[in-house]
C-alpha cells in the first residue's frame, strides 16, 4: 500500500512539473522579450548569356552565369515608436568581377573573373559609395536604430541613403537591383505637414585604421502633396576626405591633398490618374584633391535623368531621357564626370555590362569602377553588369502591354550618344553616336510575390566604339531569365 502511495504521488508529481515547465517557457518569451519581430525581403535568381559583349576585339567576348542572391530586412519593434532595422545580404560573391557594394550575388558554378586573394579599392575615394572588405557569405548592408514620434524620425546606424528615382543614389531594396548605396551615421527627418527636412552626419572611414576620418554631412528637403501628386526633393551632400585616405588615381593629375566634394540633387516628379512625369538632377562642386604643383582639382558635372509614365488601358507608354557629363582627359585641373548608379537601368546591354576593348572607355566608368577591382586582368566577358551612364545623353522609349492580370510584354528602344568626344586611347577625337539596342522582355507573374521574367536584347554599336579607327564594332545580343520572390 505505501508503495502505491508512493507511485501515485510521483506520476502526479511529474505532471505538474511538465504543465509548469510547459507555462514557464510558453509564458517567459512574452515577459522576458516583449517585443514584435518581422522578416521581410526577397529571394532572385538570374540565368545569363551575353555574346559578343567586347564587340569583336578579342578571341572570345562571350560570358554566361547563373547569380542568385537573398536580401533579408529584419524589424525589432521594442516598443511603439522604437525599432531596430536590419538589411542582411546572403549568397554573396567572393570573387573581383563584383564590386564590394553589390547584391550581385553569388555566382553558381563558375568563377568569370582571374582569381585575386585581396579586394583593391576599385573607385577613387572622392566617389566611393561605402568601403567594405571582400564580401561574406552573410554582409550587414543595414542596421540602424529608429526612434520614430508624430513629428519626426531619428536613425542611428547604417542606412540606406536613396533619393528621387534613385538615379545617382540607390537603396537597392528591389529584387534584382545588384546595387546599393548606405551610409553609418545618424540622421533626423522633421515633418511639418507636408514638408520635411532631414539633417544627416555620415561617415565613409573609421579614424581609428586611417588616423583621420572621412566625413560627410548634408540636409534632405521634402515637399510632398498626395492629392495633387506632386513630390519635390533636394538634397545636399558635403564630403570631407583627408590626405591619408584620399586616392584619386586614376584621375587626371590628382594625387595628393585632401578633397571635398559637394553634391546638389534636386527632384521632381508629378502624378495624376493616367500620366506621371519627371526628373532627378545632379551637379558636383568642390575639390578632387590638388595636383604635383598644388593645384586645386575641380570638381564639376552634372546629370540629369528624366521619366514618362502614360497608362491607357492595357497599353503603357513610358520614356528615360537624361544627360550625363564626361571629363576632358585634356583638362588636368577638373573632373567632370558624372555617372548614374548602376542600378538605373535603360536597357540590357548597353550602360549595364561593359562593352568593347578592355583598353577602350569611351564613357569613362572605368573611373567609377567598371573594371571591378580586375586590374589588369579586366576584360568584358570577365566581369558583371558593372557599368553605368556617364559621358553620355540618351533617349529609351518602351511600350508595354498587359495581356492579362499574369502577362505582360514590354519593347524598349535605346539610343545614345556621346558628350565629350575627346577620349580616344592616347587622345583623338571620335564619333559620337554610341549606338541603339532592341529589347523583348516578357513578365509572367502567377502572384503577386512571384515574378518571372526574360529579356531579350540586340545591341548594334555605334562608331563611337571604334575609336579613331583601331576597334571593331561587331554587334552584341543577351538573354537573361529572372526569378524574383517578395515575402
């Protein structure tokens, strides 16, 4: 009988301690971390061929590879108005035929670029965009503080910095953009109704490494009126590079001296039922940094990239124009380049994927990093879309139609031309005509979260590409077939 007893008391014993433990742990995350956590993001995966992307000036300028990337936007809600945001890129390329800041991806299978143990910074400091290390598996592109209130918004970390169309500055957050621009700093956006205005201390280089730091600050203006659709920006942005860190080869006679760029962008766009339309515009001042005599280098440009949006019924019509500067290899004491960011695109081929010799750039984006960080090893068919528009004007046209709620087809026209002419290898004049591109693309989107989609694109070079005569323009035709998924 006591050993009945005994039993009986354990076996209830042990159920109680099981239901406790079970309240325990179902009740201790809610008391302990009281606080709400959300994933967002997107998954692509991209198939690529491209022949005859160096124009006919090698043995072999065809390059095909398959990229996949993940980029990952954790939010920490700790409690109303206080969050942490997170930006987390996965399946990373470790090879130099994709730039630091890019979400390129990894690439499946192959390795398109020579192999290099170490990442050599790829643009001149004055441009630079971030400074990270060769790429991990996992990269933290964000992870900023924000303290949000009826009348404002306090950031604290690193940022995604866009702008406008994101034409010269890029968050990236789109599932096959392969680009970003962030920054590590602190910011605040005071909102007056329909007006903001955002002051922003930034930081591009850590004292502690270098000695000295590279800082920028600047201010954000916004007007916007959701019921007329009007949408205004302007944004200024001061950088102050020190000696010891500024590097400015290669551009022309720049090597020394601390810089300070300034950049002015300004935003407007306008949106009514069936027609929106606008511009981004950017000019550069300040100084690149001083000559061998000590010589202040200017720094000027400007771009512009304008849109047409006009929806009638299953039919779209839409237009990119834009202006981008080049530099005057002839005028050692300024810099007038200006390029767009890399993920705004116009085409397939032509301002995506480098395109000609590899001793040849008529736009000048070898300066902005077209090259990766290759070097000498740097040939076309060995890098990613690592090009951008500068040096150039252009005009792309499309036309798209939906067939249904899952189908559409799209046909774009691109056309451009050459600013400054004076860039042949060793100097000469050129034509200016850079040539046109025809692209088919057709979307398939069995939901809302998924899209598949391929375009098919046809590049005919102009004489721009020849130089004085010592290139070949052979024509260029691409395919790439795109997975993309929002969650």
């Amino acid at each position: 009988m006591a050993g009945s007893t005994s039993k009986n008391f354990t076996e209830k014993d042990c159920s109680m301690y099981k239901i406790l433990t079970f309240l325990i742990f179902a009740i201790w995350p809610a008391v302990s971390f009281s606080y709400d956590f959300y994933w967002e993001g997107n998954y692509s995966a991209e198939a690529n061929y491209f022949s005859g992307v160096d124009l006919g000036n090698s043995n072999d300028g065809d390059k095909d590879y398959i990229n996949h990337h993940m980029f990952l936007k954790p939010e920490i809600i700790f409690f109303s108005g206080l969050s942490f945001h997170g930006g987390l890129d996965v399946l990373n390329g470790d090879d130099n035929s994709v730039p630091n800041t890019s979400r390129v991806g990894q690439i499946l299978g192959s390795n398109i670029s020579s192999n290099q143990s170490t990442y050599n910074q790829d643009v001149p400091s004055p441009f630079v965009q971030r400074q990270f290390q060769k790429s991990r598996a996992v990269n933290i592109s964000e992870a900023y503080l924000k303290y949000s209130h009826t009348n404002g918004e306090l950031r604290l970390g690193r940022q995604p910095l866009e702008f406008g169309y994101g034409a010269f500055f890029n968050a990236g957050h789109d599932a096959f953009d392969h680009y970003y621009t962030n920054r590590d700093g602190i910011s605040y956006r005071f909102n007056m109704g329909s007006l903001s205005f955002n002051p922003v201390l930034n930081f591009l280089s850590d004292s502690l490494s270098d000695g000295s730091q590279t800082s920028e600050f600047g201010m954000k203006f916004g007007f916007t009126v959701e019921d007329t659709g009007l949408d205004l920006g302007f944004m200024i942005l001061q950088r102050h590079t020190p000696q010891s860190v500024n590097a400015l080869n290669p551009v022309p006679g720049g090597e020394f001296g601390a810089s300070k760029p300034i950049t002015y962008s300004v935003f407007f766009n306008r949106k009514k039922e069936k027609i929106s339309y606008g511009f981004e515009a950017l000019a550069q001042d300040g100084t690149a940094g001083v000559d061998s005599a000590g010589n202040n280098i200017s720094l000027k440009g400007f771009g512009l990239a304008g849109q047409v949006d006009w929806t009638l019924g299953k039919w779209s019509l839409a237009s990119k124009f834009g202006y981008a500067s080049g530099n005057d290899p002839r005028d050692a004491g300024e810099v007038s380049s200006v390029a767009m960011h890399r993920n705004y695109n116009l085409g397939l081929i032509l301002f995506n994927h480098p395109l000609g010799d590899a001793s040849y750039d008529p736009t000048g984006t070898s300066l902005r990093g077209r090259n990766g960080a290759l070097g000498a090893a740097y040939r076309p068919d060995r890098t990613v879309d690592t090009d951008s528009i500068s040096n150039a004007k252009y005009l792309a046209p499309s036309i798209d139609y939906n067939l249904n709620r899952k189908w559409k087809l799209n046909t774009t026209i691109v056309m451009a031309w050459l600013n400054e002419t004076n860039v042949a290898p060793g100097g000469g004049e050129v034509s200016s005509y850079l040539g046109s591109e025809l692209d088919f693309t057709m979307d398939y989107m069995p939901t809302e979260n998924i899209l598949l989609s391929t375009t098919v694109g046809y590049f005919a070079p102009g004489r721009a590409f020849e130089g004085t005569g010592a290139f070949s323009t052979s024509n260029s035709f691409g395919v790439t077939t795109r997975l993309g998924v929002t969650f």
